[in-house]
C-alpha cells in the first residue's frame, strides 16, 4: 500500500461525521501491529511516478522502486 499521508490509513468516514480533533493515527483502521501481521507493506509519505505492467514494478517520485 503506499499512502502520500505521513500515518497508516484512518477512518475518513469518522472524520466527516464527529469532526474530531487531533491527531488522526488515534482513528486508525487497523493497529500498525495487525498490518504487519497481515504481511502488508506500507509506503508512508509515497507518490507513485509511473507504472511499469510488463516488468510488475512501481516506481515512486523519489526513485524508490517497487
């Protein structure tokens, strides 16, 4: 998963609902630790730069490739 947010994915629902204030990794979908768990990668602070089907890879707007 790669996210261009700084925290792991949150319940944007809540936020348009109750409005909270803060910080939004306090309304996180899963614990950090469930994700690794479940052996998903996440890429924090990520902007995919294109695409590549044939060769199966990401690359990012830093360089990063995937």
């Amino acid at each position: 998963m790669i996210s261009r947010e700084d925290v792991i994915p949150y319940d944007r629902t809540l936020l348009t609902k109750a409005l909270p204030v803060g910080n939004p990794s306090q309304w996180s979908l899963r614990p950090e630790q469930y994700l690794k768990a479940a052996d998903i990668d996440i890429t924090l602070n990520g902007r995919v730069y294109s695409v590549n089907r044939e060769a199966k890879k990401i690359i990012l707007t830093n360089g990063t490739h995937i």
